[in-house]
C-alpha cells in the first residue's frame, strides 16, 4: 500500500520548518556571492557514520544528503526518493528513486549507492550512527529506480531517523567514489554544495553544487566559507568588520551584539538540551537511588539562569517543546529537594554522601563551562562532592565512546524521531533495565498514530528510574548576521541546511 506522509500531530509547538526548498535559485545580486560564516567547533570527520558530535554533523548535511527528510513537525519530505510504500506488516519500505539525480561529480545516484551506503554503516558505522537502524535486516535493489528496506520487525520510528536533516547513517555516499577517498577527510553527495577543500582548524570551503536535482532548493550564494574560530570574541569582532556575514552567538554573545544597526540578531528556541550522562554499570551509579538523589539535587531555575543566563527553560529528556511530553511537575525526580536528595543516598549507604568526577567539555561553550562550575556547587548541597576534570573535544569523546567517566556533561541535538532523546545509548552506561526495553520494544512495534503516547509513557518510566541520563535544560540559539546577508532562516533543529537559502544583498 501507499504509505502516506507521517505526522506525529502537536510533536512540536514551534510552527513549520523554515524550509530552504521554497525559494527561487539566484546569488543575490552579490559580485562574489560568497558567504563566510563562524563556527567555534572543527568537525571531527566528514564521515556522516563516525561521529555522535552534534557540531560535525553540521558540514555533512551541507553536501549530502537522504532519500527522505523529517521537517520539526514530523511531516516526511520526498529528498533522494519520490515515493515509497510500505507492506502491511510494516517491515518493508520500497522506495523510487527521483529521475535524473547526479552526485556533484555528474554521476549518477543509482539503487546501488544506496545499498553500499547502508551496508557501509552496518559494517563500519560508530555504534551511535547504527543504532538508528538497528532493527533494519537488509537494504537491496529492485530495478534500476527502487530500492527495499527490510526491517527485522516494525520499527515506528524508521522513516522519521532516515529523515534526520543530521543525515547520521542516512547520508547516501557514491559507492564509485568511496572506492579512491576517504570519507573521513573529503565529502562528494548530491546536496547544494561540494567541497573544495579543508584547511584542518582553520575552515572548510564549499562551492554551489551546479549538478543539484532540485534548482529551487540550489545554494543561493556561489561559494560558502567556513572559518573555525573558538573565541567568541574574535567572532563578534569579525562580524563587524566584515570579515565574516553569520556567526551563532552565545547569550553572551547576543548581548553584545544588542544595539548595533549594522547587525541583525535572529533568536531560535531549540530543542537543544543539556544533560549528565551517567555510567550506570559503575557504583554508585548503579544504585537508582543514587541517581535520583543526583537528579534531586540539580536546581533546573537556578542553572537556567546561572549557566545559560536565562536563556533556556528547565526541561526532561523530551523538551518541553514536545507538546505531547509529560509535564515536568508530573516527574518524581525532575524536581529541586536536597533533603530527599540527602535521605536517598543514606537509603543507599552513603550517609556522608559520596565524591564523583565530571567529564567536562572544556572549550565548547561558556554555557558548558558555566554549567560544570554550577553544578559542582549545586550537588555539594546534598553532599555530592564534584570534581571537575576539563577535558578537550578529542580527550571528552574518547572517554564518552570508551564509556571511561562516571558522570559527563553533555548536549543532544534535535532527534528527528523523539525515542533519541529517550534511547540509552549503546556502550556509554550499564544494562538497560528489562522493563524499560520492554516499553521502548512496543513504542517502537506500534503504529504512528500511538507512537507519541507510548514515548510518554518511556519518558515517565526513565524519570523514575533517572536512567539513561539526567537532563537539565533546552537551551535558546541565536543567529547573527551582517548588512551583508539579505536573508537568513534558520529553524529549531539549528540544522545548517538553511545556509543554503541564505540570500546576499
């Protein structure tokens, strides 16, 4: 049968996605049409399966791109494919293949691409990236224009994690390419731009790919600049110069920038949240009422205000934006009381309460920063003595891949299917508790139509058992960009792909 578009209805409040797929192709009218934007974090690889960092996904969905995309409301978009149908048992997908789509090479996208990129992620793909396909059995072609999934069971959330506009695992990669390059270091897809060249902690330049099937959706400026810079001071100084047109400022930041004329500043209320990743395999984690003792003794309104100045809301594992989510005075455990918090770990045996180490993600952010130094003095209310190891990008991962921490601070990126902001996270903490999985098993076998509801009910199951994490706030995001840019949309997945419709005056 047909399978119609996929909703889950109120999934978000914010309204539709500001899509790039909307305005007609032109440069803007600028003699270079190029467009320099600030980032403060270098991507890790440019392999779209080897990387959980939310901020080196942002350059791989600039080049490449899915068969399907998920807007914020749950609606599937037709990207690489034009249609698909699904079996009444739900477990295999067909999907056609559009006319005519070339690679930035100019050649062209076929069935077989598609089956190389999805048995290169289950062959090599980092466990995070396989882990949204981890009930997939097969990927074969059909003819020349169709491709089938094959699911080892129903999986509710299928199409909406090959939707992701982060396009982890789901990027289609040319089998013919992969062959002579290295995904990690280089990039060739179908998106509006291909790469030029990459100068390691220092930027990534990108040009308009001419080849794109879709001349409405093609980069509207000619050349797309990139530049690493992990000071937000010198980003905001470069912006006023000129030597940059868009950067994504901290609250700091967008304070700074109040008042100037020549700078225009675009808030997005992101369902970015902040949490603490806990390695339940280890004591005392592994005791629940440690861990609720922890989530206890974290004031959310005060480190909305004390790390992220204000600008965010106190949130659970769904934020608060998921219309559908439980309600976070409905949370045992999502509440502020250093007494129970004190009571639960006495109950647990330790009355004098306990010492742990933080992970720490030193450099990221001065909210981050900030929210380590907030929480150490927060938990040593309930005698939960924190001590602070800053860790740079590469030391932070390795410890979060190797699952080496106790307790680590963290921050997850919009989840085009919302069971990824509640799905514990293979090889970073302990067993997954047998009812938990239970419930996520018939969340994920139901129908779309039910799938929010039973989310609701794992969201209430893990507050209880404060497991795979603790979360703490959805933080605000802003945009800032020159007299330069005459048009920026950016949406609240804060996906990149909106630079593509960025227009120059």
């Amino acid at each position: 049968m047909s399978f119609q578009f996929l909703r889950i209805a109120g999934l978000v409040a914010m309204g539709l996605l500001a899509s790039s797929y909307s305005a007609a192709q032109q440069d803007g009218g600028a003699k270079t049409g190029m467009l320099v934007v600030a980032e403060d974090v270098v991507p890790q690889t440019f392999d779209p399966t080897q990387s959980s960092q939310i901020r080196t996904w942002y350059m791989w969905q600039l080049v490449y791109e899915g068969l399907v995309r998920a807007d914020v409301s749950g609606k599937i978009l037709p990207v690489l494919a034009t249609q698909w149908t699904v079996d009444a048992a739900q477990t295999t997908y067909d999907f056609t293949l559009r006319e005519g789509v070339k690679f930035s090479d100019g050649t062209p996208v076929s069935p077989d691409d598609v089956v190389f990129s999805f048995q290169r992620l289950s062959e090599k793909g980092l466990p995070y990236a396989k882990d949204r396909f981890k009930l997939l059995d097969s990927v074969t072609k059909v003819d020349d224009r169709r491709v089938r999934f094959k699911l080892k069971q129903p999986d509710a959330g299928f199409l909406l994690n090959l939707g992701s506009p982060f396009v982890v695992g789901s990027a289609i990669l040319s089998q013919k390419w992969a062959q002579t390059h290295d995904p990690k270091r280089e990039m060739m897809g179908t998106g509006p731009f291909k790469m030029v060249s990459y100068t390691p902690n220092q930027q990534l330049v990108l040009k308009r790919n001419d080849a794109h099937w879709n001349k409405e959706a093609a980069a509207k400026v000619s050349d797309l600049t990139i530049r690493y810079m992990p000071e937000q001071s010198a980003q905001i100084a470069a912006l006023k110069s000129g030597q940059i047109d868009l950067m994504f400022p901290s609250a700091e930041g967008k304070l700074q920038l109040k008042g100037d004329p020549s700078i225009a500043v675009v808030q997005v209320p992101s369902t970015n949240t902040i949490r603490l990743n806990i390695a339940t395999n280890k004591a005392p984690f592994n005791n629940v009422d440690v861990r609720r003792a922890i989530s206890l003794a974290i004031n959310r309104p005060a480190m909305v205000q004390g790390a992220f100045l204000g600008e965010a809301v106190p949130s659970a594992q769904l934020p608060p934006s998921y219309t559908w989510a439980p309600k976070m005075d409905s949370l045992k455990y999502h509440k502020y009381d250093v007494a129970q918090a004190k009571a639960l770990l006495a109950k647990a045996g330790y009355p004098k309460g306990i010492d742990i180490t933080l992970n720490h993600l030193a450099g990221w952010s001065t909210y981050l920063d900030r929210f380590a130094e907030l929480l150490k003095t927060q938990l040593a209310q309930a005698d939960i003595r924190v001590t602070i190891q800053a860790n740079q990008n590469a030391v932070w991962l390795d410890k979060q891949n190797k699952a080496d921490y106790e307790i680590m601070d963290n921050e997850y990126a919009f989840q085009a299917d919302p069971l990824f902001y509640l799905m514990p996270r293979p090889g970073r903490q302990g067993p997954n508790p047998p009812e938990l999985d239970a419930l996520i098993a018939k969340a994920q076998g139901g129908s779309a139509d039910d799938y929010a509801s039973q989310l609701a009910k794992v969201a209430v199951m893990e507050d209880d058992l404060v497991f795979p994490d603790i979360t703490i706030a959805a933080r605000h995001a802003w945009v800032a960009y020159s007299g330069k840019v005459k048009s920026a949309k950016p949406d609240p997945t804060l996906s990149r792909t909106f630079l593509a419709g960025v227009t120059l005056k």
